[in-house]
C-alpha cells in the first residue's frame, strides 16, 4: 500500500488545472509511512493519528453553530428560485457579498458544473468560506473549528423543510495536499492557459508570495485599477499562446447570464485577501496539529514559519495601484486600523495580518501562540533587526505596536 506522502505526491505530479483546491488522492484511514528525516514545513503524519483524529473528532465551528439553530427552528434556511440556498447561508454566516470572487477552472465535487459562463462563486469572512455554482446540486461550506482546523459541509440545493449541513468528508479529495501543508485546508490556485485540452496544465498555489503576473489564471478578475499584467480572464485554451493584457473589466456585466448570481462582480480586493487568509489558516492549523504531537522542535518551526507569513516576509510587490470595484475593499478596511488595504505597494496598510484578530488564530494552543506573538513583538520592538524585516520601518512597527495595544 503506498503511504499517504506519495499518494499526495503522485496527486500532486498528476494534477489538471484549477481553481479552490489541488486535487489529491489521499488515505483516509492508517498510518503514514515516512522515511527519516521527517519532511519540513508541512504536517505529516496520517489525518488519524491518535492524536489528532479528524475524521473522527467532535467539532464546534460557525456551522455547527448554525445547525443546531435550524433543528431546534430558531433559524431556516430560505430557498430562491434563482440563487436556491446561496443568500440564505450568506446571511445566516454574516458572509459579505462583496467578498464574491468567480473561478472557471473545472474542479470542486461539481467540476462538470463549472464554465466560463457559469463559473463557480466563492464568498469568506475570517473563518468560513462558501462554494455556490449556478445549477449543481449543493452548496459547499468550509469552517474553521479552533482544535480541527478546517471542517467540510454541503448543504443539498433543494426546497426542504428543515434543511442543514452535513460533514462532507469527499472534500478532502481536494483539500488535503502538500500544497495546503498536509492539512485539510484552503489552497488557492492560478492554472496557466493551455494550447489545446491535450496539453498539460500548467500553474501552481496562490498566496501573498506568488508575483502578480502569474496570479488568477482560471479566475475572473474585476477591478477599476487592475495590474496590466495577471493571468486572470483568459479562456482556459489559448491556441496560439498568451501574447496581449488580459482582458479588463469593470464588472462581468453583459459577459454571460448573471442569473443566480449575487453580484456582477469577481473583485481583484477580495481575491488578494482570499489569497493570504487561505494560507495563514492553513500555518495556524499545521502549528496546532504540531502541537498536538509535542515535538518541540517542529512546534517552533512552524510557529516561526506563521509569525513571518502574518508579518509579510517575502510579499510580493505591488508595481501599480489596485482598485477594486464591488465595495469589498472600503468594507472591509471600515472593520478597524489593521483592516485597511494598501493596494498601491503591499496588501495591507500596516504588515501584520489582521488575522491576528481572528477567531481561529485567538484559539490556537498556547505554545504556537506565546512563540508566534514572542517574535512578533521582538520584531515590532526592533530587537530583531533581520534584512528580510526592513519592510517595517520604524514608523510602521511603532504604528502597528499602538494597534496592538488599543486592542
């Protein structure tokens, strides 16, 4: 039986292009055989170890939540002809519309759905996020629980009485990869146009590292400003190759039927801060499940690995100023002062993530925390004065520090 690091290898070697998700084939049950020394930077060890038991374990997630209120009737779930179940889950979720982002590449449990006329949605707050694709069967929903990580759910789109989320372990079919640090998790991808639906596809893992020219391939991309350069809005199969800009839009007005769908738009804001929460929550869970296992030394390391991903080592440089246009960005910088977008040389104003706020990184074990917010704060202080740091001027580490502390 191969183990579960080359079957996600092999998956890995294998993959076709996409958007949410690097499809792998993994074991669900077992051990993980791994050879010495153990690798770095990713978890791995089996899902089912005993001290982490994903599949197996209770969880206490923002759907949980909301599914006990739908049996006991205090909350329901509203169907539209149109949309089914979508603004219902929205709302239910406090899920912002704005934050609505459009993937064409054919992946998700309901890949045969999915077109460049009728691309897959995505909407995310700090701790769920919700797949919605016009006329397929479900709605697929990802929550962080403070102990698990990230939990899969659909919910079937169709008129029911009491309808609720199921656990949906199928998900991890896709979302458990080396790419999401061999924890279930978010992994955003960018798939290169191919010449022709024989050709391999090309791309790879998006997150606030990856240069903006090779970013949003299979993804809609809209924006008043947007970079010259991305590889968004292209069609999958490009014959004679990529030659001119992308094409650039507004909003997806008059493109195809928007019926069903929430907003016109795939707002370049809300894809950037997708990008780095999707990799953020996966460090945060890696460093849990670290912890669970108690090796000192592997705690640290990807402890040390988060706090220099929340303080922006190795960001990706913004050349020209990005401008949304849903109101993503103007809602969401209004949530405080470490909320506010930069989009003209980085991705927020102050380089500490506002994650830091969030309710999975305020749940995380203790030893990853205290180590996380140890180097952060020696960073903010100026006793660690490391080249790759010099992003955080004196101005911006004492601007960051008040934040901190009028919290």
């Amino acid at each position: 039986m191969k183990s579960v690091r080359a079957c996600l290898d092999e998956a890995r070697s294998a993959k076709s292009g996409s958007v949410l998700l690097l499809a792998a084939t993994v074991l669900l049950s077992g051990t993980v055989a791994v050879t010495q020394p153990r690798r770095s930077g990713a978890f791995d060890q089996s899902i089912n170890h005993p001290a982490i038991k994903y599949l197996t374990a209770d969880t206490d997630t923002v759907v949980d939540r909301l599914n006990a209120k739908l049996r006991d009737g205090s909350a329901k779930l509203v169907f539209d002809p149109k949309s089914g179940y979508l603004k219902s889950v929205l709302d239910l979720l406090d899920v912002p519309v704005e934050s609505q982002v459009l993937v064409y590449t054919q992946t998700s449990l309901q890949a045969q759905h999915i077109r460049m006329d009728n691309p897959r949605a995505v909407y995310f707050n700090d701790s769920v996020s919700v797949g919605y694709i016009r006329g397929a069967g479900l709605i697929e929903v990802m929550a962080q629980d403070a102990a698990m990580g990230s939990i899969f759910y659909t919910v079937r789109e169709e008129p029911a009485q009491q309808a609720t989320f199921g656990r949906d372990q199928q998900c991890l079919r896709c979302h458990l990869s080396w790419d999401t640090l061999g924890v279930p998790g978010l992994s955003i991808l960018t798939t290169f146009p191919r010449k022709s639906a024989m050709d391999y596809a090309n791309g790879g893992t998006v997150d606030h590292y990856k240069p903006i020219v090779d970013r949003w391939g299979g993804w809609y991309v809209t924006g008043k400003r947007v970079p010259p350069r991305h590889m968004g809005n292209y069609p999958l199969i490009v014959p004679k190759g990529i030659t001119a800009p992308p094409p650039a839009y507004v909003s997806l007005e008059g493109r195809f039927n928007l019926d069903g769908y929430l907003t016109p738009y795939s707002d370049i804001a809300a894809l950037m801060v997708l990008e780095h929460q999707a990799h953020f929550s996966n460090l945060v869970t890696r460093a849990a499940w670290e912890t669970k296992l108690g090796e000192p030394l592997r705690i640290a390391e990807a402890a040390d690995a988060l706090a220099d991903y929340m303080l922006f080592v190795d960001e990706a440089k913004i050349t020209s100023r990005i401008e949304g246009s849903s109101g993503f960005a103007e809602k969401f910088s209004a949530r405080g002062k470490l909320y506010e977008l930069d989009l003209k040389t980085r991705l927020q104003k102050y380089p500490l993530s506002y994650m830091i706020f969030s309710p999975q990184f305020k749940s995380m074990p203790d030893a990853p925390k205290n180590l996380v917010m140890g180097k952060i704060n020696r960073v903010l202080s100026g006793e660690i004065k490391d080249a790759k740091y010099a992003h955080l001027t004196p101005e911006l580490r004492s601007a960051v520090r008040e934040i901190l502390s009028a919290r």
